[in-house]
C-alpha cells in the first residue's frame, strides 16, 4: 500500500526542505520506492537531490497548470529507490493562476493518483505558507508530517496549520491525519530545547517521533553538495537520526 505524507508547516526555515530529502533518502535506504514532489517554488527539495533546475523537461508546474501527465514529470536521482517531481520558479505563479480554475484543490490528489501505485511513499515538501499549493498538498495527503524547531516561540503559528488541516478534513479531505509531529535543529546544550521538547509533547502527545533530529552541521552542508546526508555523510549523526525516523515511519505502516 503507498502513502502520501505531506511535509507541512507555513514557518519557513523549520527543516521540512531537509526532512523531506533526508525521509525519502532514509525510506529508500530501508528498500522502500519513493517520490518527492517538490511543490514549493523555491525548488530547494529538487536542488537538494542535485537536479539542475535548468535541465528540467516537466516540473510540478507543468503537471498542475498544463495538465502535463506526472509520469512525464518524474526524475530519477543519484539514490536508488528515490524519484522526484521537481520545481522551478515557474512555479511561483501558479498560486495565482490556480485562483480561477476549477477544482483547483484537487490538481495534486487528481495527478498523483496517476503515479500512486508506483510508490510506497510520496513525499510533498510544501511551501511557507498556507495559500492554494499547502491546500492542494493536504488534500493530496494521506497524512501530514508537521517539522518543529526547537527554539522559542516553537508552538506559534501552529493553531494556524492546525485550523487549516480541520478546514481541509472538513471540506476537502475527510481521511487526513497527523501522521506526526517531528522536533528539529535540536541542540542538547541548551534548556530551552528540553522545554520546547516537554511543551510539544504536552500538546501532540503521542504524535510526537520519539526520533529528535540534533543541530548537525553535516546536515546543513549537504544540499550544497546536491546530495541528501545519506549519501553525502553516511556516518554523520544527521543520516543516523533520519534513518531511525525512517523505521519510524515505517513501524507505523
Ligand atoms: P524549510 O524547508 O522548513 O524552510 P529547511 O529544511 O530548508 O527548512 O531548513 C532551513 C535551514 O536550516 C537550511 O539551511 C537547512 O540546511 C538548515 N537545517 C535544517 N535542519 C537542520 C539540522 N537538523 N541541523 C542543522 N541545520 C539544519
Ligand atoms: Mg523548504
């Protein structure tokens, strides 16, 4: 059975870019056949996997505005299991042409349908912000993964998204769920991170991954390099921490 998890949170800057890449290089690694849809238009998700965004036959775009078919979208990357359908800026745009068009929250669950049963996980890496492209991707969604950092003010905002996932349960999605919520950019020397741990759990409860994804320089170095940690440091603690996410996510099947 496949899934389609969306990584959502209108923050920008809280690691969904990173736990996207990382997730679906770390399911890969464990034999699991993966796609990334990359579906904000900064295109750092399809960067991130080494893609030249110049070299891009068909991106996400194309699939939501031109009705290009998504298998025609579909790139492989230098991971094994692990496919992407990228984005460019052109994608910048489409939040404003999706206004008038019909059906215009149902353009990725209608596409992904298509390539669905290719996958045992689909990966959308969302924008910073709660417009048309998060709506499409919710109601694409089987579930919702939900990244945040541990720093102050780590709970703002987020009475927001969580309005906007009952919104969508409500009128667009019924079967949506929390898949979980996942704490990142940790740094153990500080208390605040321990407070911030402490205070998520107490609202999520057992939503919360008991994998923390550490503060890793490593992790932060390898988009740059166009590679996920799994490849560009397979020993660092960064791909350690995402691929015990990996089981994680896995267990929960
Ligand atoms: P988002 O997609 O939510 O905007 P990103 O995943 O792009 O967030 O992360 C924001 C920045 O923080 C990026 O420069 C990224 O490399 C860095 N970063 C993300 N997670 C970590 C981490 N665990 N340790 C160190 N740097 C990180
Ligand atoms: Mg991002």
């Amino acid at each position: 059975m496949s899934k389609i998890i969306a990584v959502a949170n209108q923050k920008g800057g809280v690691g969904k870019t990173t736990t996207s890449v990382n997730l679906g290089a770390g399911l890969a690694s464990l034999g699991k056949r993966v796609l990334l849809v990359d579906i904000d238009p900064q295109g750092n998700t399809t960067s991130g996997v080494g893609i030249n965004k110049a070299d891009v036959p068909n991106c996400i775009y194309d699939v939501l505005i031109n009705e290009v078919d998504p298998n025609e979208a579909i790139t492989s990357t230098q991971v094994e299991g692990l496919d992407i359908i990228p984005a460019t800026i052109q994608l910048a745009g489409a939040e404003i042409e999706l206004v008038p068009t019909i059906s215009r929250e149902l353009r990725l669950k209608k596409s992904l349908q298509l390539v669905k049963n290719k996958y045992d996980y689909i990966l959308i890496d969302c924008p910073p912000s709660l417009g048309i492209l998060t709506l499409n991707s919710l109601t694409a969604a089987d579930s919702v993964i939900i990244p945040i950092q541990c720093e102050y003010y780590a709970l703002e905002g987020l009475s927001q998204l969580l309005n906007t996932v009952r919104l969508v349960q409500k009128h667009l999605n019924t079967s949506l769920q929390i898949e979980g919520v996942l704490l990142t950019m940790f740094d153990a020397r500080t208390n605040l991170g321990i407070q911030v741990i402490e205070e998520v759990k107490k609202y999520f409860q057992n939503k919360v991954y008991q994998t923390i994804i550490p503060r890793n320089v490593r992790l932060s170095e390898a988009p740059s390099h166009g590679q996920s940690i799994i490849t560009y440091d397979p020993r660092s603690r960064g791909a350690e921490v995402y691929i015990e996410l990996a089981k994680e996510v896995v267990s929960y099947e």
